[in-house]
C-alpha cells in the first residue's frame, strides 16, 4: 500500500528548514510517510542502529549559515559540533563523521581552506576523526558558497538511558548555559540591521564533555536530553511536552539571556526562547539528584549559567508555560515562520 503523504503545503518555503511548525509539518507530513521506518518514525536527534553483537548510533546533518564566519564560529565549526552534540545528547560518545562538501564554482580558495581548517580544528577538540567525504561543485549562482553535510557515529554511554517515556511528573528541566546567542551574533554578523555588539559570540562547541560528566554522576537519572537548536528552546521543549503528554512550568527568571540577545530580540519583535543555539543542551532529570546535577554543570569550565529552569507537572495534553519574574504565565509556543532564516 502506497504511503499517505499529508503536506499539502504547495512549495518549499524557508520557513519548512526552520525547525519549528513547518519544519514538522514537512518532516511528518512528507518525509516520514515516504521514508519512515521504526528509528525515522522515533524522530529523534539518532538512531539506534544494530551492527553484529553491537549497537551504534548515527545522525546527519548540513549546514548553510550565511555569513560563512562569525564572531566565535564559522560554517566548519557548526558543521562538526551540531553532528557530534546530536549524538552527544541522544548518550552517545562521538566517535568518527564523514563529510560531503557542495562548493559553488569561483569561491575563493582561501575561504574553502578556513573552512576545513575551522572543521579540522573543531574535530580535533571534539574527539572525532573524519574518515570518509565527498565533494560536489555546483556552477556559480546554484549554491551560495559552501554546503556541508555531515554523519556521525557515536557509541552509547555505559549508564545511558534515555527516553521521554522516563520522564515522570516532578523531574526538573536543566538547560546548560544561556540561550539565543548564536542565532544572534550570525544576525548581527550580517550588518542588514543597525545593531552590533562587541561581546556577543557563537556558543558553538562539543557538548559531549557535559553530557558524559553528568551520566558518569547520575546515570538513569538523566532521563531525556536534546539540543535546543533550530526553533530554539521554545520549540526543543514543546515538542518534548507534546510527546510526554505533560505540562513544562518554566521559571523565566533562571533562563540565562545575555543583555546584546535581549535587546536585539525586543527590537526585533522576536522571542530569545525560539533562536538557535549551537552549544547548549537541555535535560529532564530526576529530583533527587537535580541540584546536584546543576551543581556538577556550573562546576565546568564553560557551564557556570546552568540553571534548573522548570519542572514537569501533570496535564492531559502538552504544554509550556513560562512563568516571569513578576507571577504573570504565558504558553510558551513552538516557532511559527522563520524569523532568522541560514544560521546553521
């Protein structure tokens, strides 16, 4: 029997790659129905893939940031980090990537040559050797420069297990560090507004040091995580809700949002909450162990704005509510549109 295909949508728009309603319509409506097997239909950040005796976890990812720098990152940064941390939060120790490159024909060489040496560098402090590529160009004005894909495969954490079936009503939301600054800084790169700042950078990086610290302390009770990427938390924790069946009450109040993302995002009209970040993780974890777990993240180099955001309560539909500082609560949507279109 052929498959359903429900997106009725009647061309591809930027707003389908921005990780949030659209991105899910396409994603579900499309691509599952076509391609859907029992990991794809999951749509998890990997997928549990059985080798021999072992079990091996794999994702793949491309990245088309314009500008191909920025302050604290470039494309081949991104193009390592975002493949490794989805591994790094579906438990897995990233091992080996493989990379495909599509070059637009007159690029410069001496941007190609940052590039990969960028993604070099970022592989090398990530802990991941890449094994396998391809190359592609394209003739000029079909591409914008640079494309990069890559796959990773990673090896489960000993005392991983991960789930959002694990999570229970009073298990608490631990987020890494502060939200919306890469999304941001590649704006603010792009010089098409009168905004900069001199502070602002990219959180870009591995975050698999993080994640292994807390498994290694707390194992099982480190119940679901996930990178907030595109969409940005907003999105990363409606769909968990959505899934769980449960409502996410939020402390506005905790969530770290450096003063440059904040004012660009008041300008803007946007919320801090649905921009992109390339080097922070999200987790349900128990209480019993949640504090200690804050504790353990802002204890590292790199993870004193970890915060115990919110909490899980019971509902009987999903939900994410934010509460501010001053008592008011707000539903905490997922992204509609694309407000920040090629920042990753």
């Amino acid at each position: 029997m052929a498959a359903e295909v429900k997106f009725m949508d009647p061309q591809v728009m930027l707003s389908h790659g921005a990780g949030g309603k659209a991105s899910r319509r396409l994603v579900e409506g499309l691509l599952v129905p076509l391609l859907g097997s029992g990991e794809l239909n999951r749509l998890e950040d990997a997928a549990t893939v059985q080798v021999g005796r072992s079990e091996v976890l794999v994702t793949t990812d491309s990245f088309v940031v314009h500008p191909l720098s920025f302050p604290g990152g470039s494309l081949g940064e991104l193009a390592v980090n975002g493949t490794v941390n989805d591994l790094a939060v579906s438990g897995a120790e990233p091992l080996v990537l493989t990379l495909a490159i599509i070059l637009e024909a007159g690029l410069p060489v001496a941007d190609l040559q940052r590039e990969v040496e960028a993604l070099a560098r970022a592989a090398k402090a990530a802990g991941v050797e890449v094994v396998a590529g391809d190359t592609k160009v394209v003739e000029h004005g079909k591409a914008d420069g640079i494309f990069m894909t890559t796959t990773g495969i990673g090896r489960l954490h000993p005392a991983a297990d991960l789930g959002i079936a694990r999570a229970e009503p009073g298990d608490k939301v631990l987020l890494s560090g502060a939200v919306g600054d890469h999304g941001i800084t590649v704006m603010l790169e792009r010089g098409e507004l009168d905004l900069a700042s001199d502070t602002l950078r990219s959180d870009t990086r591995s975050v698999w040091p993080y994640v292994k610290a807390l498994l290694d302390a707390f194992g099982p009770e480190i119940k679901w995580m996930r990178d907030p990427t595109r969409g940005g938390l907003a999105t990363t924790l409606n769909e968990f809700a959505q899934e769980a069946r449960m409502k996410v009450a939020l402390d506005e109040s905790k969530i770290v949002v450096h003063a440059p993302v904040r004012g660009a995002c008041e300008i803007l009209g946007i919320d801090p909450f649905h921009i992109a970040n390339e080097g922070q993780f999200v987790a349900i974890v128990s209480a019993a162990v949640a504090e200690e777990a804050e504790e353990l993240l802002r204890s590292m180099p790199g993870g004193e704005e970890a915060a115990l955001i919110g909490t899980l309560e019971k509902a009987e539909s999903g939900i994410v509510l934010c509460a501010s500082a001053y008592g008011a609560s707000r539903v905490l949507d997922m992204l509609t549109g694309d407000p920040l279109p090629r920042i990753c």
